[in-house]
C-alpha cells in the first residue's frame, strides 16, 4: 500500500511540475513581440535591444545607422501607449481624415529619450527629416498606427506615420497643401534621438 502511495504521490507531483512549466511556457509565448516595426536610438534610456547587426538590420546598414543600444516598439506596444485622434486634411486627395496613435512625445518619453532636444525621423524609402522636440510637443505629433479607423498597412502611408493636424495652426495652414507635411514621414521606421 505504501509504495502505491508513492507512485501516486510521484505521479501527482511529477504532473504538477508538468502542468506548471506548461503554464510558464504558455505565459512566455503570450509575452512574445511581434515584429518591431519602430527603432529609437542615440539619447535614449537603457533600451531593450543591442546593437545594430550589419548582417541582420539590413536596411538600416543600408541607410548608415550605427547603435549600440536601441528601443523597439512592436504594434502591441505602440498601441499600449495613450491614444490621440487627429482630423487633417491630407494632401494626397484634399480630404479629411480621421488619425489616430500615440503622441511622438510619449513614445520619446518611453524609450528614455524625453530629454533629447531633437530628433532624425528616418522612413523606409530614406526619407528623413529633423524635428526640434519643441515643435513635436507644439504640433503634437503622432506616431499614426490607424487612418479612418485601419491599421495602416506597409506599402500604403504605414504601418507608421509621424504626423499632426495641419488644419490646426495657422503657420502650417498657410502654407500650399503639397508642402505642409514636409516634418511627417509616412513608413517611418525609426527615429534618432539627440541631445
């Protein structure tokens, strides 16, 4: 009686074991990212990625950037961050448009680059442009995830699209509509941050 005692007790124990290390692997799969689709660099805080790997960051290689630390932002996280709606005319086709993701100034503040006086917007075509942080509060960038309710896909003006409400400043709406989003790339990747 006793040693089936034990070969149940075992057996229990060994399957609790079992069942715990199922549940931690589950919660690890559950805590996966998915695919970084924006990479902050230069003044930031401790990041949560290393250096950049000429053979694996491609584009980014291709594009000069040199890092050895960076913060990375998936979809989830992105969307993790308070939400900000905007209603710009674009200049794509003259019509208003619903906007909508995190200020540019909270990603900043996320990555530990709240201090960096300006930054390097870089998009996946190569475009890049710098922006005082001053005018990214002023204007109130946003790094746009949905346009009229969507994700925005890539090859369209996503998935990322640093961008403000134009019609709202008077400085920005004076200007010809093809030239009042010179500081908003769409397809942004990543962005340096300097101090």
């Amino acid at each position: 009686m006793k040693k089936r005692q034990f070969l149940v007790t075992g057996l229990f124990g060994m399957s609790s074991v079992a069942m715990a290390a199922s549940k931690k692997r589950d919660a690890a799969c559950s805590n996966d990212i998915g695919p970084v689709l924006l990479t902050v660099t230069g003044a930031i805080g401790a990041g949560n990625r290393g250096a950049l790997d000429p053979a694996l960051d491609q584009m980014m290689a291709k594009q000069k950037l040199q890092f050895n630390r960076a913060h990375t932002f998936d979809f989830a996280a992105l969307n993790a961050l308070p939400q900000t709606t905007i209603k710009p005319t674009l200049e794509y086709d003259n019509k208003q448009h619903v906007l909508s993701g995190p200020l540019l100034s909270e990603v900043l503040k996320s990555a530990g680059a709240g201090a960096a006086s300006d930054v390097l917007l870089r998009a996946v075509d190569g475009y890049a442009v710098q922006v005082a942080t001053a005018d990214i509060r002023k204007y109130r960038f946003i790094v746009a995830t949905h346009l009229d309710g969507k994700a925005i896909p890539l090859g369209g003006l996503g998935p990322l699209w640093a961008v403000y409400d134009a019609d709202s400043f008077s400085e920005i709406m004076d200007r010809p509509i093809g030239a009042r989003f010179a500081l908003c790339p769409w397809g942004m990747y990543h962005i340096e941050a300097k101090t």
